[in-house]
C-alpha cells in the first residue's frame, strides 16, 4: 500500500529493507518524517485555533482528492483502513501518512472512504474538542462539495442501520460518561444537517 499511495502521488515514508542482527523475520524500516502527529498537533495550545482548521481544510482537500481518485478507479488500496490522528504526520506544508493496515471487507469503494473519512472526523473532533464540531463538518461538507453521494452513504451507514434505538442509546450512554466525547453519530448528524 505504501508503495501503491507514493505512485499515486501522496505522502507516505521510504521503505528500507533491513537485515537486523538476531531478527529471524523480515523486518520493515521507514524513514523517520520529522513533523508532529496531528492528533498531538490538534491537542495542543502551542497553535491557534484558526491556524489548526486551515490545516484541517488543506487534510480533508487532500482527503477529497484521493477519495475521488478511489472511488473514480475503484481502487480500495488508496483507502487509509486505520484512520487515526497518530497515523497522519504534520510536516512543513503537507501530510504524511503511516501504519497502513490490511484491507477489510467492504461492498464497494466509496463505503470504504466514508468509514475512513468518518472515523478520522470522529477523532479529529474529540482532539480538537467538541465544541468545535460544527466549524469541523463545515470544513469536511466544503471540502467534499461534488462529492455529495459520498456524505450521504457515510449518513445513511451510520443512522440506517437496523436498531438505531439500541445503537443510539448506547452511543447516549457513551457521551454521559465522557461529555467532550465525539462519536459517529455527531459526526453523521452534523453532515446530514449539513447536506
């Protein structure tokens, strides 16, 4: 995958085949990306606020772009399958993406870019704060303009399916026990309100 993303033009590290001394297994060496995670990035005060959406507009632009290369060439390799804000690096004017993880199953392309855009979204706002959930899903909504059928399955995927009474009461006694918690359902309701 790594090698897949980097013909198709997006940030990931070098890979280096190593020989290490008294490791029977293969063992895989990337090259050290000096910038900091975006989740640390997002936690921090050191940045302003507006300067942390900025960067976030610029992530999910990039994200849109390789969604719609995805989706266009059917091509599940350019889906990120562990999407986490450890797992995107901040360098000087542009993202790096690390720790790829196998390709589950899903029906189609395009549901897989939805799991990875709304997972992330998740996290994001939970690093950022919930009280900027909104300006968040106002960036993703700009940012994914064309793109609307995409939104609309990452909707439909999280609030169609069957028990939405248990699932959503579940998800009510997941954010009583962690207030600043985000969850999918914020997230999908945030777009739906949105689209």
């Amino acid at each position: 995958m790594i090698n897949h993303w980097k013909k198709a033009g997006f940030s990931v590290p070098e890979i280096y085949d190593r020989v290490i001394p008294d490791v029977d297994e293969p063992y895989l060496v990337l090259s050290c990306i000096e910038g900091m995670p975006l989740r640390e990035y997002l936690s921090t005060d050191t940045f302003p606020i507006d300067e942390k959406l900025q960067t976030l507009e610029r992530l999910f632009n990039e994200m849109r772009e390789r969604h719609k290369l995805a989706v266009r060439n059917d091509d599940y390799w350019l889906v990120h399958y562990d999407p986490s804000p450890t797992n995107v690096i901040c360098s000087v004017g542009q993202f790096w993406y690390v720790d790829f993880e196998a390709k589950p199953k899903y029906p189609s392309v395009m549901e897989a870019a939805g799991t990875e855009l709304l997972t992330l979204c998740k996290w994001i706002v939970r690093d950022l704060g919930i009280e900027f959930l909104d300006r968040v899903m106002g960036i993703v909504a700009t940012s994914y303009r064309g793109q609307e059928p995409l939104l609309r399955l990452l909707v439909k995927r999280t609030s169609g399916r069957p028990f939405q009474f248990f699932h959503r009461w579940r998800d009510s006694k997941r954010k009583l026990s962690n207030p600043r918690a985000a969850t999918k359902y914020d997230i999908a309701n945030a777009i739906e309100k949105l689209l």
